[in-house]
C-alpha cells in the first residue's frame, strides 16, 4: 500500500499470500513461500494475457476507423 502503484500490487499479492499461509500453518515456510510465489505467478500471467487481449482488441478497433475514416473525418 505504501510502495508506488506498480509495486505495490506485486508485492501485495506475495506477502498476502505468504502471510496468510502462514497463519494457516505456522510451521511449514517453505509451504507458504511456493503458494506465495504461485500466486504472484498467476498475477502476472493474467495481466500479460489481459494486456495481449486488449492489445488485440485495440489493433483491430483502429484497423476498422482506418478502413471507415471517410465516413469518420
């Protein structure tokens, strides 16, 4: 919460997770420390694919206003 925006996100999702995981089971780190790193993991593979998407969607979006701009401007 107190690091800059891109940071904050990344390292909130691995010490929520590796804190959490922790209390579950106070013995086993090495437990929490894997779940903590598969749900960063898992972060930034849906933001990359989410960023991929729109990305897509956003070349083709201009592909159609260039096809169409006669009509536009």
């Amino acid at each position: 919460m107190f690091s800059p925006i891109p940071f904050g996100i990344l390292i909130g999702a691995f010490s929520g997770t590796f804190i959490g995981e922790t209390l579950f089971d106070k013995t086993d780190t090495k437990r929490a420390f894997k779940a903590a790193s598969g749900s960063l993991l898992g972060l930034l593979t849906s933001a990359t694919i989410k960023f991929a998407v729109a990305l897509v969607y956003a070349v083709l979006f201009f592909m159609k206003v260039w096809e169409y701009n006669g009509e536009f401007f």
